[in-house]
C-alpha cells in the first residue's frame, strides 16, 4: 500500500541535541500526525495537524503542516534519555471529492537512540 | 493510557489456526480501526468500522475478518494463519469516521504464529 517517506530512518544523538525528521508525500493529506511508539507497546499520540501551515507546539516537541499539504516535519528540542523510541509520521489522504479517507497511511518510522 | 483497551496483549498458536482479537475502543468513540505491524511491512491500515457498519477496508486478506457489535467494541478474526501473519496487531479509535478525526491506538496483541 502507499506509504510516506520518512527521513531519516535513524538518528544516534548525544542529549541535550535537538532532532528534525520529516515526511513527504506524492498526494496531497488531510492531516498529518505524529505518534511516538516504544517496543512492544502501541503508537502514542504526539501532535495532530490539521491546517496546511500550522505549526504546532507540544511541550519541546514541534511539528509543522506543509504548505504543499505533501510533507509534515517534526523537531525534537534539547533531547533526553525519555525521548528514545520509534517516530512515526501519519497522515490521511485525500480522496476525490476532497474529503479524506479514516484510514492513516503511515511513514517507515524514524528509531532514535539519545545517549547520555 | 490512550483509553483503547485490547486482548490478549499475547497469542500463540500454529499455523491453520483460528484466533479472536478484541478491542474496545475509548469512551464516546464510534469508530474502530485494525491496523497490522510486522517488520517488513510497518503499519498497515486493514479496516475501519463505524457506529456498528464496515468503513473502509484496506489490505485485509479474505482470511480476515472484523466486525463491530452494538456496544461498539470490536473483534478481529484471523483465521487459516499462516506463519507470516505474526505481528502486532493494533487497535484504534475515533470520535466520528472522517480523516480529520484523531486517532488513538490501543496496546496491540502481539500474534505469534508457530
């Protein structure tokens, strides 16, 4: 099925650095959504987009909405050991009729290693 | 705690096997979403239910099947499995069935077929 691209793949930082990592996609999302996943436990909810452009804050978390509405990046600041786990972008594209479908396509997660 | 509860957390079972899944879903949520996670695949979209009636369906083998009973908890069933259908298995949920509706994912059943 389709997916969206995510970069990178992994990141091995030192903590106290900040992080970026982003999505793009070929069609155009309704939506956009970041959810952190730690081993064997389910997608946690980070930040949801809804607008293209916005910007949104979450605590050292930010993530912005493409204004292509094709790509979403997300910045980790001054990291710590807590924040390593897997990342994943998600989005809902949009169908004819310019609604979106419920369902999320997902990017291939990005693992981040933070080390003390 | 995303509110979205599943069991088991962990099946194993062997291949020609038949296994039940179940989610419920957050307080006030009418949808239900399954998704399936394996290493080679990542997340993948298999289908949707709202209010009780089949959404959307994405790459769900005819193997498969899913339905969302009135209390609106779900269940997933898998049936025929075959060695490949070992993953995790996630639940989510919504408000409402729209794409713009946020998603919460449950603690997923982790499904080892031997």
């Amino acid at each position: 099925g389709q997916q969206l691209n995510q970069n990178p793949q992994s990141m091995f930082i030192q903590e106290g650095e900040d992080v970026s990592m982003n999505c793009t996609s070929s069609s155009i999302f309704n939506t956009w959504l970041w959810y952190k996943q730690d081993p064997g436990e389910g997608p946690v909810l980070l930040i949801a987009l809804y607008k293209a452009g916005e910007l949104t804050s979450n605590g050292r978390l930010t993530a912005q909405f493409g204004i292509t509405r094709k790509d979403s990046f997300l910045n980790i600041s001054a990291s710590i050991p807590s924040d390593v786990g897997i990342y994943f972008c998600a989005g809902s594209p949009i169908r004819a009729g310019g609604t979106s479908y419920g369902k999320l396509t997902f990017g291939q997660g990005t693992i981040l290693t933070v080390h003390p | 705690d995303s509110g979205v509860t599943q069991t088991p957390k962990h099946l194993i079972t062997a291949t020609g096997q038949r296994v039940t899944l179940r989610c419920s879903p957050r307080s006030g949520d009418l949808s239900v979403y399954w998704y399936q996670q394996s290493l080679d695949q990542g997340l993948q979209f298999l289908i949707q239910y709202y209010n009780g009636e089949e959404r959307a369906k994405g790459n769900i083998l005819e193997r498969f099947s899913a339905q969302q009973f009135p209390d609106l908890h779900s269940e997933l069933n898998l049936s025929s499995l075959e060695l490949g259908d070992s993953a995790l298995y996630f639940c989510a949920s919504s408000v409402l069935a729209g794409g713009s509706d946020t998603q919460y994912f449950g603690p997923g059943t982790r499904l080892t077929v031997l």
